[in-house]
C-alpha cells in the first residue's frame, strides 16, 4: 500500500470514528485492521473508495453515501431548478388551509426562491382566516428542512419545535421565532415569516413511505404539538442528520451523525407510524389521506 493511499484511507476512517452516530458501537480497533487488510494493494486514493465504501456500510446508517470526484462533479452539473416544484397552498373550504412542502435541494437561490412561494401559498391559504391547516408531506424526500420549516414556522407557531441529537446526548436546538426557523439559537436569511390567522390552530400533518430525511425532520417538528394530529402511513425512516465531509481528492463522504428528536425530547431513528392509519381502498378516486384529515379538523373546536 502506498503512503498516499495509506493517508487518504486513514483520513475517511477518522471522520468516520470521529463523527458517526452509531461511533460508539463500533470496534475500531478491528475495523481499521479489516480496512487496511483490504486495500493492501492500493497505489492510489481511487484504490480505496470501495473500502470505504464497505466502511460506511458496516459503521453508518442507510443514509449515509461515498461520492467519488466524478460523480461530485455530475451533481453539481445537475441544475434542479428546471424541475422545481414548490410549496402550494390553497383553502379546502370550510376554513381549513392546505399548504403542501415538497422536497427541496440546491443552490441558495433555489432555497430563497422555495421559501418566497411557500409563504405566498400559505398567505392564500389563509386568505379567510384558517381554523385549521393541513401539512401535506407525502412524498417529500428531502434535501434541506430549513427552507421547508421557513414556510412551515408560522403555522407550527414560535418556540422551541425540535432538536439534533449527537452520540453523546448533546442537543442541538431547532426553534422559530416570528414564524422563521433557528439553528442552534442562529437565524437563517429569510427574514420573519407572514403571520396566520392563528398560530395555535390545529394541524393535521400528512406522510407516506416516501417522506424521508429533511421531510420527517419536519413531521419531527410537529410531534408533540398542541392539537396535532398525523394522517397516512409510515415514513421512509431515516430521521436523522448528515454532514458532508470533503477529502483531498474532491471525493465527499456524507455522513450520518445525529438523530432528530421533537419538542419533548423523543428521538427518532426508525419510520414514524402516522396517529392514524389510513389504508388505502383499492380503486378509489378521491384522496382517502386528506379526506380523513379534514375530516378530523372541522370537529375540532377552533372550527366549530
């Protein structure tokens, strides 16, 4: 093994031993002999990513991921702004609000953009003055929660919503204050969220098997709420928070290292069942999800 192999491998397998949420399970000690004895023949850096790659999968968790330089590059090259989708909102009648919070992942502008029409659909959704409000998650795979608790915070109303939690039992906090999220106490650049008519409404927040990572960060923020409510079917299950961590040759190794816990300070690293189940009927037509969830929200007493 060359010494520049030998020093890019040892590099991985510290950020790994240093930062991995499941760090203090793992015998590292045995774990670094295997690596080594595996890419014994490297010559160069490349001749270690499938070492790696075997690493994270036996130290990490699912959500975790190995990108060589190549496949950096074809990412970056990606725009995700031709299929941009954001956040919707409209009135479901009888005083009840829907905004929908799709997946969201790019540049800064991207983000600004997101947030911009999140708020204006909240807004519209708002118009008469919701009761109560539908957060429709489904099929939000995730990217990054920020933007999506930017248009969210004002219905979750100020306070405290959530945290990270590392290894180690430090938290994280994860706050809104004038309806616009905190990170750890620091705010982020999209200014104060419009009010609702009522930042105390009930909720009624709707997930799938596609709503994953960031997306259940979000369904996290709700739990434990006041007059909340949760609608469909398990989450993905990866409720946990990753860095990304550069090496010398360009490669990033995204890492899982915190796990999400609400506002009570329940963790979560598993799918996230709904409060009720909603099976679907086979050939039905009609949204089953949302029609229970309305349902439950006009018998409560803020839309009596």
């Amino acid at each position: 093994m060359s010494a520049d192999a030998r020093s890019y491998l040892s590099r991985a397998l510290d950020i790994m031993e240093k930062n991995a949420l499941l760090r203090h399970e793992v015998d590292w000690e045995r774990t670094r002999r295997q690596a080594f004895a595996q890419a014994r023949a490297a010559q160069k850096p490349s001749d270690t990513y499938d070492t790696i790659r075997f690493v994270l999968r036996e130290v990490s968790t699912t959500h975790s991921s190995f990108y060589d330089p190549k496949e950096v590059k074809e990412a970056l090259r990606a725009s995700p702004d031709a299929s941009f989708q954001g956040p919707e909102g409209r009135s479901l009648g009888d005083h009840v609000g829907y905004v929908s919070l799709p997946a969201v992942e790019g540049s800064d502008a991207l983000y600004e953009r997101y947030v911009r029409q999140g708020r204006a659909a909240v807004a519209k959704a708002d118009r008469t003055g919701a009761c109560g409000w539908v957060v429709d998650l489904r099929a939000n795979r995730g990217g990054n929660m920020w933007p999506m608790l930017a248009v969210a915070g004002p219905i979750l109303g100020d306070g405290k919503v959530g945290m990270f939690v590392d290894p180690d039992g430090k938290t994280y906090p994860w706050t809104i204050r004038n309806g616009s999220p905190r990170e750890n106490g620091t705010p982020h650049t999209w200014g104060d969220g419009t009010p609702v008519a009522d930042s105390h409404a009930p909720v009624a927040v709707l997930t799938d098997g596609w709503t994953a990572s960031s997306g259940e960060a979000v369904v996290v923020a709700f739990r434990g709420r006041p007059h909340t409510r949760s609608f469909g079917a398990d989450t993905r299950g990866v409720p946990t928070g990753r860095n990304d961590h550069r090496l010398s040759d360009g490669a990033v190794l995204v890492l899982t290292e915190l796990k999400d816990a609400d506002r009570t300070g329940r963790s979560y690293d598993a799918p996230i069942p709904p409060d009720e189940e909603i099976p679907l009927r086979s050939g039905a037509h009609s949204d089953q999800v949302l029609q229970a969830a309305k349902k439950w929200l006009v018998k409560q007493a803020a839309c009596q």
